[in-house]
C-alpha cells in the first residue's frame, strides 16, 4: 500500500471516530463534508441529512446575520479560530460550539469554500454561568451583611475589592502580611476611617493552590467590628 492510501486511510479513520466536528462548506455555505460521529453527538442529525444544505439552518436565528458575516470573511482568505457561536439541535436544544475556519482552496489558489473543527463547548459555558451566578449571589449577600469581599491575585501581586471601602483597607499592610502566609488565616486590625475615626476590622482568609501546591490567589471577607471593639474597651473601663 502506497503512502498515500496510508495517509487516505488514517485521514478517513479519524473523519468517522472523532467527537469533534470536522467540516467542510462551499462557496454558497452548505455543507459538503462532515463526520458521521460528530453529527450524530453535536446535531442529533445523520451527516447525511445535513449535506448540502445551508449552515445557517442549523445556526440560532439571532447569530445568522452574523455568523454568514463571519463566514464570508473567511471566502475573502480571513482564517478564524475560536469563534463562539450557538447552533440547535434536531429537537431544537442549543449547543454551544467554538469554530476554527480557514479557506479551502483547489491547486491554482482559488477560494471553494471553508473547512474547518468545531468543539462543543456547552458546559463550559454552562459551568461559566453557573460559577458567575454564584459569584453574584455571594456578592450581594456579602454587601447585605455590611461585609468587604476581596481577592488577592498572587501572580499579578494585586488585592482587589469587591465594594470599595471609604477608608485605606490595610494601612499598615496586616492584611498582606497574613496573605504572604499563604495559609488560611484570622485577623483583627486598626484602620483609619474618614473624620479620623479609627475603625476596627476583621479578617478572614482562604487559600486556592493549584495541582503543583502553589498558591494562585487568596479570597476573603473583612467586616466592620468598630462597634464589638467599643464595648470590649468600655467594660475593660
């Protein structure tokens, strides 16, 4: 068997078994290749019933207009990579896809069509939503107990806060002394408030490590406890 059969012969085994859509359209956006598996997991569709016809069938109606845009930039020699977009199902659910594209082209040059990988990427975008809708309700409920959600980003060596405080958050660095640690921590510091108040605050801190062990950020909350240190002094007196 020729080298060339060898390679027909493997690019055919990976056409049929991968999960990742492989395509192919023509100048006109109909499909002229697709893999049977892919189809199958992505479409609920037979390669087959899909042959011919115009992507755009499949593409959620309010990201046609813009994913025919994308697509003729392609034709004009524009590769595309990591384009997100939305398709539907045979029974109508959205899957979300990140497409790559480049132009397809005969021996002399000239633009047939587009070819290119699509992966289904919706739960991931699914566990995004999620983990920002999280995040959202731990903010509100942060800022309904009068709390200051912050978050030290290691690699960049930058506290962030959710609700700027109207006073310096960690004037004599107590707060960046127990994050350097890297552990997880309780602290109860000194900070001068506007009309100069002093004001007392509470710390706490979590660690996030990755694989490796290694710290990559710090999230945690600090509260106002102003009001607890004021009767803790009077009954001292």
């Amino acid at each position: 068997m020729s080298g060339s059969e060898d390679e027909l012969r493997l690019y055919r085994t990976v056409l049929e078994t991968s999960g990742e859509l492989i395509w192919s359209f023509d100048r006109e956006g109909r499909w002229t290749s697709l893999n049977p598996l892919a189809a199958r997991r992505i479409y609920g569709r037979e390669a087959a019933e899909l042959l011919g016809r115009p992507f755009t069938e499949v593409v959620a109606r309010e990201l046609r207009e813009r994913d025919h845009a994308v697509f003729r930039r392609v034709l004009e020699g524009e590769p595309v990579f990591d384009h997100e977009t939305r398709h539907l199902r045979s029974d109508g659910a959205p899957v979300d896809l990140s497409f790559s594209a480049v132009p397809l082209r005969d021996a002399e040059g000239r633009v047939l069509g587009a070819a290119g990988t699509a992966r289904d990427i919706t739960e991931r975008k699914r566990a995004a939503a999620a983990l920002h809708e999280t995040v959202e309700k731990l903010r509100l409920a942060v800022e309904a107990a009068d709390l200051y959600y912050w978050e030290w980003d290691a690699e960049a060596e930058r506290l962030h806060w959710g609700r700027a405080p109207s006073f310096a958050p960690d004037p004599d660095g107590s707060l960046r002394a127990a994050i350097a640690r890297g552990e997880p921590f309780e602290i109860e510091y000194r900070v001068a408030a506007p009309e100069a108040r002093s004001q007392w605050l509470a710390a706490r801190g979590v660690p996030m490590s990755d694989a490796a062990g290694r710290v990559y950020r710090m999230i945690g909350v600090s509260q106002d406890i102003s009001a607890r240190k004021a009767r803790e002094e009077a009954v001292r007196f």
